[in-house]
C-alpha cells in the first residue's frame, strides 16, 4: 500500500520559522508512523519560488529571483530539514525544469479542454497573500502613507491592478465541490474548516484570473509567452509534477492521489476548492485529504515572518535537541486548532515528560538488569495480575495510538503513548524490584525478579518501536541499550501492527547502560 503525504511548499521570500517547521515535522511523524507499518511512503515537500513577493523581496536585496531562492533554499530551507531530521522523499522547487514541463502540460492540457478562456481582470491584489481580494474585503489602510488600502482577511496590503488575462471557470465548478464534500465527509479536515469551506462555496465561486503579464517571474503560459502563470495556480501542481505528470505516466499512476495535503488553515481554500476544481478540469482525480492545522501563537499572537515574533527553529534545538523539539511540536498542540506555545511550557514538558518520565525510566531498568544480570536479559518467570494488566494496557494503547495517527492527531498518539510511560512508571513503584532483591528465598526472588525486569524490559521496546517515528534519535539509543537489534532488526523496520506481541526481546539479550537520552539543560544547572 503507498501512502503520499506533502507539506505546502513554502515561500523563499525569507528563513523559514517554526510554523514551517509544524507542518513539517508532522508530515515527517506521518511519514516513519505509515513506513513502520509497513506502507510504501513518499513525503514531498519543498519550496515555492516565484509570483511578486519572492520577486520584489530578491530585488530589495539586490538579488536575481533565481540566485536569491537557489542562496536560500541552500543555506536555509534544506538546513531546516537536516536540523528537525526530516526524512522526506522529494524536495521540489518550483523554478526546476520539471515543475516547468509538469505544470505546462498541465496549462495546455485544461486549454485543450476549453477550460481556460481570456478576459480583463479589475481588481484589487494581496503581494503579501498572493492572492486577488474581493472589493468587499478591501478596507482603508492605517498609518502614515496615506490613502493606502488593505485586505481586512489578513491586514496586507492591496494594490488595484486591471490586466488582460486568462480565466479559470471556477464558478462552474461549485456543484461538483459541494457534492464532493457531501460524498466524501473526510475531505477537508478537521470540521472548522471544513464547514467554513463549503460555506464559502455555498455562497458561490467567481471566476479566477490565472495569468499575469506585467512580471515575467513565473512560468510561462505554453500558448501564450506573454503571460506568466498566477503563482497559486502554477504552486499547487508541484504535488503532481514530483509525482510525475505528463512525464512519467506509470508513476503518476502509482502515486496520485495523494493521500494527505497537510496544510496551515490559511491555505486551506485553495487546497480545497481551487485545486480539486482544476483537477475535475483536467479529468484527474481529487486528493483523497486536506488537512488544515491551526495557528502557532506566541504571546497569543500568529508567529508570521513578517512580525518579529518569529522564532528561528534552530534557536530551540540548541536548548532542547531535535528530538524534544519533534516531540514538543507534536504534543503540546491539538493538530487542528490553534494552540499557544511557549519556552516555559518547552521547558516543563521537557523535565516531567521526556527527561524525568520516560529517560528516567529507560535508564533505571537498564541499569536494574545490569546489577542484577550482569547485563543479560533473563528469562521471565509466571505473569501475576500486575504483569497482565500491563500487557493489555500495551496493546489497548498502541491500537489506540495508531487509530489516532489514521485521524492525523498525534497529540492523542502521544498521549496514548504516555500512558504507557505512566503504567511502566507505577509498574515498577508497585513491584519495587529492589525490595524483591533484599528477600531472603533466593530461588523465587531471582525469578520475581527476572519477571519484572523482563516485563519492563519489553515495555522499553515498545516505546522505542511506537516512539521512533516522533524521536528518531533518543529511541536509537534506546534501542541500542535493549541489545535488540541483533534479534529483532532495525528500529525503523520495526512493526507498529505487532509492537504489542509480548516477549519478543530474546533471553540473553545484551542489556547496556542507556546514555542520557534528554539531559540537564544547561541553564538548570
Ligand atoms: O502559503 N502557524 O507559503 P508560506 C502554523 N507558498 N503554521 C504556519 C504558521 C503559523 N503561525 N505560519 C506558517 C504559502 N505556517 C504558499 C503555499 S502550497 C501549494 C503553496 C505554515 O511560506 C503552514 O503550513 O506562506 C502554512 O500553510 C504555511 O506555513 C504557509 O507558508
């Protein structure tokens, strides 16, 4: 079975911030959760390089647009993948020569189909938004330079433009949008945005101008050389230019749909109305899911790269690591909503849950086996009650973990995940091992006590197994203490279907100290 997952691809009119960073690092949870159960995964994701606010923002540097986004895509863009340990598949630009073909094929492809015609658009557009802005939403501007407007939706600026240009007949399209919302509930998530997107539908479609011809920072539209194409409408087919369209039949076919846009709710419209409606027009299937995920506020405001409130995601994993920082992103926020975050709540979530919950926890049951085993995993005695009821609640919350991924809520995942932290936790304060050590029948005390050493043992393994995906780093090492590897295969192969089969780490197994795996933060000192 394959999966395809893609972020949007972002503008490169500057560094990219921790929102980018969300989407991101949730796509890449997605992505290693459906590889470990054992689905063909391909995660794209990328960057979205021409229309005006890229032009203009190169210029103001004195820059090319191509040698501004080929410097920042290099120094900053493909960086923030390494630093947040993405392992994504693709990594598409738009100004590569195969978006240019895909995205021409596709042009002349909705041409040939009559759905492309020529008029004159007046109106008001949004460099900041890239987006045209209905009269009804243009409001005066505040400040010093006067007379200025702005769109009330987001507060950027507007400038009034009458061009000649190529329409898309969106409007046609608004009976079959509703219908596909209705046949297909799961569509647009989560419910906010979907009721908010079959409202704005329901109140009917206007026809959309796809062209531009006072820039040439774009892609040319393959009839017309005078015009280049409306950056929205060249941006989305990245997802199936990296699948292959009009180049690679075969691949395209095995690939698309895809199965998740994961998306920030601000675009959420156009993924959910203007492209479902281009592919109708073109004959081709709809993405299977559209996701908007809420805003990032810091100080109860949106972080945005323009406001000064925009922290650089390198700043955290200097003080937490990427793994925290993975962890963190995934947790602390409901996928969907808008959520606040904070270096305190980092901070605190970093001692109770990582460092104190479950490091704590790997490296003191290592260091058990290694006293009383030498370090050599014994072999489990008889199951009481206690050992029972830890197991059931392993596989309870695994299946309910991984139904939580199907619901892309890894908030819940983790939370499931947790309480097997919690469980293991108060298993080993009930069963206290080191008072089981100090009773004077040698021969029972050494099984009771292998037991439950066994018994944490495995719940290590299935925290590293259904923790990986979200902690690539830590779970490694984790791993690597258990002495899995040479029974069991690598980390990243490992099942989520079976992670809660018990026994699977072989007697004998090779038991080291764990490392530190989220250590004191330096200013706790
Ligand atoms: O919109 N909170 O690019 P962009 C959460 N190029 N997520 C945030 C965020 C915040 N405060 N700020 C940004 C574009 N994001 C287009 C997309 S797709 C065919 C073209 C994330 O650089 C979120 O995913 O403005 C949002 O949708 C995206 O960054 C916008 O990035």
């Amino acid at each position: 079975m394959s999966y395809y997952v893609t972020t949007p691809i972002y503008y490169v009119n500057d560094a990219p911030h921790i929102g980018h960073g969300y989407t991101t690092v949730i796509g890449d949870v997605l992505t290693r959760w459906h590889r470990q159960r054992g689905e063909d995964v391909w995660y794209l994701t990328g960057t979205d390089e021409h229309g005006l606010k890229v032009l203009r923002k190169a210029q103001q540097n004195g820059a090319t647009p191509q040698e501004w986004t080929d410097r920042l895509v290099e120094t900053e863009w493909k960086p923030l993948l390494e630093l947040l340990d993405i392992a994504n598949d693709d990594f598409i630009r738009t100004s590569e020569e195969r978006h240019e073909k895909s995205a021409q094929a596709f042009w002349q492809d909705l041409y040939d189909r009559g759905e492309v015609y020529k008029g004159e658009f007046s109106g008001w557009y949004s460099v900041g938004s890239e987006e045209f802005v209905a009269e009804d939403d243009v409001v005066d501007g505040e400040g010093d330079d006067e007379g200025h407007k702005v769109s009330s939706l987001d507060g950027s600026r507007v400038e009034h433009v009458t061009e000649e240009n190529y329409f898309f007949p969106l409007s046609k399209y608004a009976d079959r949008l509703l219908e596909l919302y209705e046949t297909n509930p799961d569509f647009i998530q989560p419910e906010s945005a979907r009721n908010e997107v079959v409202s704005f539908v329901r109140r009917g479609l206007k026809d959309l101008s796809i062209s531009r011809s006072t820039f040439d920072w774009g892609i040319q539209v393959p009839w017309d050389p005078s015009h280049v194409m409306y950056v929205w409408i060249e941006a989305l087919l990245n997802y199936v230019t990296a699948a292959g369209y009009g180049v690679d039949d075969e691949r395209f076919g095995e690939l698309w749909p895809a199965d998740v846009h994961l998306v920030g709710k601000d675009i959420a419209r156009f993924h959910a109305v203007i492209w479902p409606a281009m592919l109708m027009a073109a004959g081709r299937p709809v993405p299977h899911r559209v996701f908007a995920h809420g805003w990032l506020l810091v100080g109860g405001q949106k972080m945005s790269k323009s406001k000064a409130n925009g922290i650089r995601p390198d700043e955290i994993v200097e003080v937490f690591g990427s793994d925290a920082y993975r962890y963190y992103f995934s947790r602390a926020l409901t996928f969907g909503s808008d959520g606040s975050i904070s270096w305190e709540d980092m901070r605190a979530r970093y001692h109770a849950e990582l460092a104190n919950g479950f490091g704590n926890l790997a490296s003191r049951v290592a260091a058990m086996i290694g006293k009383y085993f030498d370090g050599t995993l014994p072999a489990a005695g008889e199951h009481t009650a206690a050992e029972e009821a830890l197991v059931a609640l392993v596989a309870e919350a695994s299946v309910e973990a991984d139904r939580a991924i199907d619901r892309i809520a890894p908030q819940d995942a983790l939370a499931q995940v947790w309480r097997i932290v919690e469980a293991l936790n108060g298993y080993l304060t009930e069963q206290a091992p080191w008072q089981v050590a100090k009773q004077a029948d040698e021969a029972a005390q050494r099984e009771r006590l292998a037991t439950i050493l066994v018994t944490a043992a495995e719940g290590l393994r299935v925290l590293a197994v259904l923790l990986h995906p979200v902690m690539p780093r830590a779970t490694a090492s984790l791993w690597e203490s258990l002495g899995a590897e040479p029974a069991l295969g690598a980390l990243a192969d490992q099942p989520i279907g079976t992670v809660a089969q018990w026994g699977r780490l072989p007697e004998g197994s090779v038991v080291t100290k764990v490392p530190s795996l989220f250590p004191r933060l330096e200013d706790d000192a």
